[in-house]
C-alpha cells in the first residue's frame, strides 16, 4: 500500500510544473528599462522620464540602514504612492504577481504575491 502511495505521488508531482519565484528575472524584465541593469536609475528609457528612476541600491542606506521591505512591497505593488512618485511606474498589483504565500509577522498572516516577495528580496541584497 505504501508503494502505491508513493508512486502515486511520484506521478502527480510530474504533472504539475511551478516554477521559483525569481527576484533578479522579475527585475530585468520589468525594472531595468528605467531602473538600469545595476537598480542605480540608469536605464535607457530612464531619460524619456520628466523625474530620473531612482537608485534602488541606497534604499536601505536612506532608512537609517534598515531595508524597508514593506514600503518597497506596497511601492511595487502600487498600494501606497504619493504624489512625488512618477506616473511611468506601472502598478504591478493591477496585474499578475504569480500565487500569493502567506507572511507571518507578529502572528499575523498575510497573503503576499510570491513574485513580488522574490523581487523585494532581490532588491534588498542589491543594498550597498
């Protein structure tokens, strides 16, 4: 019984392809235009944009040394922008960020698209 569980299992786990979260493809693909391949705010369409890309590598360094992953999420995602922010960034939230996992801080869980983690956790070990 047991070996049929198993090869069951086996040839489920063939069926079903996911792929990893990944921080940096998700950065190239979606970020380097303005942003630039080093997150420094050099890309090539950083010039058609009124208020330069911003150098994502000092985000850590301009909160006091502390990554501020949760601004850099609700950045991203489009949740919380004020007005200084530019129109050209698109809202990532508005579109598909791939499954969402569960974050846990401080006993509470909170669904997190896991391509938005991976790409926030890219940025911060960008952090110079």
């Amino acid at each position: 019984m047991r070996t049929i569980i198993i090869l069951g299992a086996v040839a489920l786990a063939g069926c079903v392809e996911v792929a990893e979260p990944d921080g940096q493809r998700t950065f190239v693909e979606n970020c380097a235009s303005c942003h630039g391949l080093d997150a420094k705010g050099s890309g090539p369409m950083s010039r058609n944009l009124i208020k330069m890309a911003p150098n994502l590598t000092t985000l850590a360094s301009r909160n006091g040394g502390v990554f501020p992953r949760d601004y850099v999420m609700s950045t991203i995602d489009g949740l919380d922008r004020g007005s200084h922010f530019s129109g050209a960034m698109p809202e990532f939230g508005a579109g598909d960020m791939g499954d969402t996992i569960i974050v846990e801080e401080n006993g509470i869980g909170t669904p997190v698209p896991a391509d938005l983690l991976a790409l926030t956790a890219y940025l911060e070990g960008l952090q110079g």
